[in-house]
C-alpha cells in the first residue's frame, strides 16, 4: 500500500453535525419540513447533486441557490464563534503520516474555496500533496471520479491507496474506484452493504492509524 486519502467533513473535521444544524435552523426559518431527513442523504455528494436532492423533496421552484448562501453564513457564523472543530486524533494521524512511507491526499465533495479555508484554519495543509475537491469533477461521490483523480495526481493505482470516509456515498465511492475503504462512521451508522464494502469500520481516527502502523510494520517499517 502507498497512499492514504481523506475524505474532509466527517472525518478530519466534525462539520456534517454542523452542517445539519444549519441546514435545519434555515429550513425551520422558511418553515420547510423534514429537513433532518432530507439532509443526510445530501452528505458526500457535491453541490450540484445535494441540490438535485433538495429540489426532489422541496419541488423545483425552490429556490437552492438562497437556502444555500443562508445555510453558509449560519454556518461561517457558527464557526467564527465557535471554532473549527477538528476531530480526535485527526491532527495526530496527519502527523504520524509525515514520518512513513505513505503519500497522503484528500478527496472532499466540498467546494475548493471551502476546503483549503478549512485546512487553512487548522494548519492542515501541509500534511497534503494533493487535494481534490468537488467542483473539480463532474460527477460526485458515490460516482468515483473524485478518488481516481487523487490516486492519478499521487501518482499511484487505486488498489494501492486506503480511503478514509465516514458515509455511505463516500465509502461507495472509494469501493468503485477500486481502492480499499476505510469507514470511520459519523453521523450514519454503517449497515450491511458498508460492512460489505468496508475493508476496516473503525470507531475513530486513532484505530486507523494503529491499523496503518501494523501494515507499515508488516511490510517492514514503511508502507511501500
């Protein structure tokens, strides 16, 4: 094995819950219901299939654009409050990985602009040689055009690269890009279909990195 991708929100950052209570607090607002169903099947895909998502359930002339902007500043307000929220043992796994022989990317569904704030904020940057973001392909996840960009510009085959995902259309991504998932569940739990398509299921970020510090072991000290 020679590469690890992360996936962002959900995994590196505790965003999706943040995420949802914006979503919901507008949708409360403008007096649209079932929003905390609504949402989580928006999770993993890209601006434009969420928005396919929200205009199935809320008809077309929804206006998706402004509910967007909306849920954005509620969201950027909550984060000037409060803080980007990092998840446990993310800063730890990014570092560890520095001193192996894995190359490290990131696959995230969130716009460019969005993500490298985001690793900005947190200091993260550096710890990624490549980062492929949304609004770079056409198709989003459970599509798995995000992941073979990442494995093509790493420069590795896809069965040579972990997957780090915390939903189902991101696990699903990885599965069909060929590489080997790793689900670190967030907001939704993982069902029969996940443990089928999971190679690990793991409860946090320090069980991933003890996991890639026996097969870097195991292949003598270094993952390639």
């Amino acid at each position: 094995m020679k590469a690890v991708v992360f996936d962002m929100d959900g995994v590196l950052f505790d965003t999706e819950l943040v995420c949802m209570k914006a979503w919901v607090a507008v949708a409360e607002k403008r007096g649209l219901p079932r929003m905390e169903e609504v949402f989580p099947l928006c999770i993993g895909l890209n601006a434009n299939d969420s928005r396919r998502i929200v205009l199935d359930a809320y008809g077309e002339d929804f206006d998706y654009p402004v509910f967007r902007q909306e849920t954005s500043e509620w969201f950027q307000e909550y984060i000037r409050e409060n803080g980007l929220p990092v998840k446990p043992g993310a800063r730890q796994i990014l570092e560890w990985l520095k001193t192996t022989g894995y190359q490290v990317g990131l696959a995230s569904s969130t716009k460019q602009s969005s993500v490298l704030s985001h690793l900005r904020q947190a200091g993260f940057g550096e710890y990624f040689s490549v980062v492929v973001t949304g609004d770079m392909v056409e198709h989003s996840k459970p599509c798995p055009d995000i992941y073979l960009m990442a494995c093509a510009e790493l420069g590795v085959r896809p069965e040579e690269a972990f997957a780090i995902e915390d939903s189902p259309n991101g696990i699903r991504a990885a599965h069909r890009a060929g590489m080997h998932p790793i689900m670190v569940p967030d907001m939704i739990q993982p069902d029969e279909e996940m443990r089928r398509l999971s190679r690990k299921i793991f409860r946090n970020l320090s069980e991933v990195q003890r996991c890639l510090a026996e097969i870097a072991f195991e292949s003598g000290g270094t993952a390639i």
